[in-house]
C-alpha cells in the first residue's frame, strides 16, 4: 500500500482495534489503557506497512495466518495460527530461477542450475543480481569467512524439504571477526529463510553507514530473517547496527551466545538492537543466552517484541533501553538521548532468568502488557519488573534520561519460594550528582504477582519517594495505580496459561508452543543434512552443550594408527558420534566420521541424539586436536676441529616431513637453531668454542597450508669436547 491507501488501512485497522478492546477488556481496566493500547497497534500496523515484508503484515499463507484475539484477551494480538514459536516447517516452493548451491558443487563449472550447482556460497551471491533467490542444497558450508550479502533484495534459503548449515565456528586467518552471515549496507530488502547458522562473531549482522564518517548514515534494512536456527556466536546472536531499521526477525531458535567467554559471563546477547528503529521480533523461541535474551536500546523507536518464548538466560530476558555509547544516538530526533521510545512488549513467556525479566532504562512511552514472568531475578540484584539507570559512558553531555510514561498492565509475574528480589524495583543512583531510573509515577494495572509462600514486595529508591520493600497494598497507594492488580496464585497450566478465572486476561493469552520435530529431523522434515541443535523434543528440555559430554582433546604424535576423541555422554544426554573435519589455516576443510591418522588439525563436532534430560544437537562443536609427526631421536654427535656433526634418525617416509631443526648451546646459555631440509639426515655446526661441550637436541615438522606441524624435541644429548 502506499500513499493515501496506505493511510486508509492503518486508520481502519486502527478503529477495528479500539473497538475490539472496547469489548475484550476486563472490566477493571480504565478507558485510558485501552486507548492507549489502540493507539500502539495502530502503530505497530502502520509500520508493517512501510517495510516490505515486515513481520506485523498481515500473512497471506495459512501456514502463518494472523489470528485477532477475540475472547476474554486484554489485547488484540498477532500471531501464528497455533501460537507456535521457533522454525516452521521448510515448505515454501524454490523459485524457478534461484542459484543453486551444494556441498558438492564446483565453482569453477558452476552456471547456478540446480544440476550445475556452485560449491560456495559467496561464489554464488558475487554471480547473483538485486533480486535474486540463492538456494541451499542439505548439508553444511564451511567457508572460513562470512557470507557476505552485498546486493538489494537477496534472499539466501535451503531448499524445500532441506536443511543447510552455515559453519563459521572455525575461520580463515584474519577472519576472527566475521559474521557467519553479513548484511552489507546495499543489502537492505534481503531475507534469510530456513538456514542454520552456528558460529561467527555474531552469528548475523546487519552494517551501517552511521560511523563511515559521510553524509548518508544509512544502514541494511528492511531485513527479514525467519524460520531459522541461530546459535554458538562467540558474542551477540544477532546484532542490529544503527539505522538498520525496519529489520524483522520472527519464527527463529536464537540460543547459546557468547561462546568466546566459554562458560562464563560477558556482553553477548541473543538480539542486540542499537539505534535499529521499527525492528519486530516475532515468535522466536530464545534461550541459553550468555547475558540479556533481547534488548533494543540507542534511542531505537517503535519496536515490537511480542510472541516470543524465553528460557535460560544468564542476566534479563526482554530489555526496553540499556546502556549505550552517546555517539550513537540520532540527536535530531532524540535530543534527550532516550535509550528505547515507544517501545511495545506483549505477550511473552519469559522463564528462568538471573536478572530482570523485563527491565526499563531510559525509556519513554513503553508499553508492556499480557506477558508472563516465571523464575526470574534469580540473582542478587533487579526485579522481575525492574527500572533501571543508563550511564552512557559517564560522558558529561550525554542525557541518561529517566523512564517517563510506562504503561504496565495485564502481565504476570510468577516466583518460586526462592525468590529474593522484589516485583518492582525503581532505582536510584548518587552518581553523577544523583539519577533516578523513573520521573514521575508508572500507569500500572491489571497485573497479578504471586510469590509461592510468601508475600509479594516492592521497592521504590528515590530520595523523597522512598518505599523498601513493601507489600502490594502500600504500593498501590504509592503509585496510586494498580487498582485492579492481584496478589494471587495465578494457577499456571503446563503451558505457562493462568487457570485462575481471576486473572482472565492476564498474562499470556494463548501457548507459545516450540515447533520441533520429535523425530530428530529438520525443521523441513527431511533427514538429509544437518539440523543443528533443532532435533529432539524441545518441550521444557534444554539443549546439550559440549559440557554435558566427557572428553580430551590433546595433541597426539603421529604413529601410522587411527586416533579419535572418545566422547562419553553424561546423565540424560543421549547417543553421540563423533565426526572430524581435517583443516587448517588456508585449507580446505575435509569431512570424515572416521578416526584420523595423518598429521594435521581436526575439528570435532558431534551428533548428539535425544535424550531423557536434553534435547538433541548436530554437528555441535567440541573444539580442535592436532597429530604431530613422531618425535626424532639423535643417532651421534662427531666434534671436531671448532665443529660437530650431528646425525638423527630419519621420520618416516609416510610423514612427509619439511625440515628438520637442531638446536644446541653450551649448558646454561641460549640455544642457537639450525634448519635442515629433509630428507637429509646430518648437518655440520661451525664456528664452535674450543674444549666446550654442547647441548644437542632435534625435532621434525610438517608445512600444511600456512601452519607448521612441530614434534616433540628429541632427549637432550651432550657432545664430547670441541676440538
């Protein structure tokens, strides 16, 4: 649509809305909230019809029709027709013209048909034009560098009924800081559907202009990415770089982030927006993220995050703001450095997380509403429901802005006995001469907080506004809201919907169901390729990282015998086998499921089948071991006259052995080295101390690629005295 039809629809929409709610509302809901709601959803319509494809846009398939929420639902929202989260199933048709891509194709003969297939994908995307749809045969892709996406309106899928994974979880040289898949910023139209992608500095990444330095800010947008499986970046998931806006991410499985801190904490998020505006985040299901599952914050503005599942999350689960940088805020629109504005959450299950389950900094104008909070701010610092303080790098003329006009309503927020921290917390900070997280009073209703066994607190921190940890009743008349808000057991059924018939219309208004098959195939219902972490029945169980299974990885010296690396699964993790991939720097990567025996670097990853405690995973990476040649050994050393000849004895032919290296010294001083081409056996030291004795040693390598491939020094052999 566009121009005054364009307009047209989102007014109508915007009535039909505000009818609806008129009529689905509970009656203790005041008039200001429903218009309030009418208006974000006239909103949220009118951006999906400013960006192709967004994900707010009506479907036209049945497969992801939009279905309005017309019972006892305190909003009307969009979703998928079973409420389903996570990938759908593969079944779109190819295009008649797409460029087809194999794990066995060939780059030199390719044309692009599906019988002539290119081997790369980059190679692919340099031989396509604006528009073009690069199809994916099953199986994986390791090009040791990104897939860059440089052109308009590229769409990159697997093929109907397939499954490709892009590998990045090992790189080429001088590409540690690679994204497993790029959008460049004339890549802005382009989609990424039905593809796996592991790995990579972030695993995608969208580019902008905005520090280039020139007159166009611009960055990729109009991007889509759907029906994917994101997992093990070594930082950020997804990142979104400022003015990428319009950037839809929808019907994915984002999880395990912030692989480079190997275990621990650090800044690696499941999807980081900075300064991206109207970016949507539909039906993912989000989960075992290093730090914050999502957080759109820079001043980003009109973001929707509705209908997404997420479990397991190191620090906060949905954040509206954080804390950034003051460069990258956009100062024409946002003056007062806002982190998030206009920001609209719904309908989220938000599950097991160490910080807030939905957290507000610098906010203004957010609206979040019919989300449920189970198990969250386990640690020792938020709320379930927390506003906090943006420092912006302490910079004397940043904004640090507190929260203004926060709309919180019909949400339900569900702790354990265990739970320490309170609902609501409001911060207050002495630095920088004093900050508040919240100016004025936030709208609250309509919410119901249940704590098991124990009553319900609330924390207000600001000077003159002190409230410590008090119940809901003297916090409905500190904020004089929250009339209509219960401190009841909400009767969570097993899919996280209230049975309470007191608080219809809170929470979560329908299951977000996790779309797996069960049976360990893709999400495309083939077998053939890999499938990542998506076989297995995902329903509560979490997916196995390479600590839920026992192994060594060390070098070994080369003994003409097949070694592996034996890989014992613990409690409640299923089968697992083993497959190594033969590559170093520079080389081409080779797979084989069974034990190597050359000398070189193999990666192993491993398939690892469902089990009683954890789901299944594919081609899961364990990490890289090395066969070395066999250790050398000195056969005589013969001094002379201000000399000695050293002799070893020879590796074997089968090794194929570069150079040989000596090295000696007089006891106690620096060893001097000299290198010996094989296949010579002997060399001849000049230039030696007369009545010393020296220290000799020898040790062999292989050249593969760029990498030298060392033994073991040989034992340390002490010369008769130098003639």
């Amino acid at each position: 649509m566009k121009g005054k039809s364009r307009r047209l629809f989102s007014t109508v929409l915007a009535v039909v809305l505000a009818f609806s709610l008129s009529v689905v509302l509970p009656t203790t809901a005041n008039a200001a909230n429903a218009a309030n709601i009418a208006n974000v959803n006239a909103a949220s319509a009118a951006n999906a019809n400013e960006s192709t494809g967004s994900a707010v846009a009506i479907q036209e398939s049945a497969a992801s029709a939009v279905v309005m929420k017309d019972s006892t639902a305190s909003v009307v929202a969009m979703q998928d027709s079973a409420g389903n989260v996570g990938p759908r199933a593969n079944t779109a048709d190819d295009p008649a013209k797409g460029i087809y891509v194999s794990p066995n194709g060939n780059n030199s003969t390719a044309t692009g048909a599906i019988g002539s297939p290119y081997k790369s994908i980059n190679s692919a995307l340099a031989a396509a034009t604006p528009g073009s749809t690069i199809v994916l045969r099953g199986g994986t892709y390791r090009e040791g560098i990104n897939v860059r996406i440089r052109k308009p309106n590229i769409t990159i899928k697997s093929r109907k009924g397939e499954w490709a994974v892009i590998d990045l979880t090992t790189y080429n040289s001088g590409h540690n800081e690679d994204s497993g898949v790029y959008f460049d910023v004339d890549s802005s139209g382009s989609k990424l559907q039905c593809v796996e992608v592991m790995g990579g500095f972030y695993a995608v990444c969208t580019e902008t202009k905005w520090d280039w330095g020139g007159a166009s800010r611009a960055g990729a947008s109009n991007i889509i990415i759907e029906d994917c499986i994101l997992h093990d970046s070594r930082y950020d998931v997804i990142k979104v770089k400022p003015n990428c806006n319009s950037v839809t991410i929808r019907f994915n499985e984002i999880y395990n982030s912030g692989t480079a801190y190997k275990g621990g904490s650090g800044n690696a998020e499941g999807i980081d927006n900075v300064n991206g505006d109207k970016m949507t985040v539909q039906n993912n299901f989000i989960h075992d993220i290093c730090s914050t599952a999502i957080y759109a914050k820079g001043g980003a503005t009109d973001v929707l995050i509705e209908n997404n599942r997420i479990e397991r999350v190191k620090e906060a689960g949905i954040l509206v703001g954080f804390d950034t940088s003051p460069e990258f805020f956009d100062l024409t629109v946002n003056p007062q450095y806002y982190e998030n504005i206009r920001g609209v959450v719904r309908n989220n299950l938000v599950v097991d997380t160490g910080l807030s389950g939905i957290g507000f900094y610098a906010s203004k104008d957010a609206q979040v509403y019919n989300n449920t909070l189970v198990n969250v701010a386990k640690g020792t610092d938020h709320s379930a429901l927390y506003f906090g303080i943006t420092m912006q790098d302490w910079e004397p003329y940043a904004g640090r802005p507190a929260s203004i006009n926060p709309n919180i309503h019909h949400n339900v927020v569900n702790q354990p006995s265990t739970a320490k921290r309170p609902m609501v917390e409001i911060r207050y900070s002495n630095e920088l001469g004093g900050l508040s997280a919240l100016a004025g009073k936030p709208t609250m209703d309509n919410n119901c907080y249940f704590i098991s066994g124990k009553s319900a607190s609330f924390t207000d921190r600001r000077p003159g506004s002190i409230l410590d940890n008090k119940g809901l009743s003297a916090w409905k008349s500190h904020i004089g809201g929250e009339s209509g808000s219960l401190e009841v057991n909400p009767a969570l059924k097993a899919d996280y919907t209230t049975s309470n018939a007191q608080c219809t219309g809170m929470g979560i208004q329908y299951p977000l169901t996790v779309t797996v098959d069960s049976s360990g195939k893709t999400p495309g219902g083939s077998s053939g390729g890999s499938s990542g972490g998506s076989s297995g029945n995902t329903s509560g169980l979490p997916v196995p990282t390479k600590t839920q299974v026992s192994y060594t990885l060390a070098s070994k010296a080369y003994n003409g015998k097949a070694w592996g690396v034996a890989v014992t699964p613990k409690t409640g993790v299923g089968k697992v086998t083993a497959t190594y991939y033969e590559g170093t720097k520079g080389t081409t990567y080779k797979k084989s499921t069974a034990k190597p025996k050359k000398i070189g670097s193999y990666t192993v990853t491993v398939d690892i089948a469902v089990g009683t405690k954890y789901r299944g995973a594919k081609d899961l990476t364990l990490g890289t071991f090395k066969i070395i040649p066999a250790k050398t050994s000195l056969s005589k050393i013969t001094p002379s006259k201000k000399q000695m000849k050293v002799s070893w004895k020879k590796a074997s032919a089968a090794q194929k052995i570069t150079e040989y290296e000596v090295r000696y010294r007089v006891k106690g001083a620096k060893w001097a080295t000299r290198s010996i081409t094989a296949p010579k056996s002997s060399v001849v030291i000049k230039s030696l101390k007369t009545g010393k004795q020296y220290q000799v040693q020898v040790r062999c390598y292989k050249m593969i690629g760029n990498e030298k491939y060392y033994s073991s020094w040989s034992a340390k052999k002490t010369s008769a005295k130098i003639k």
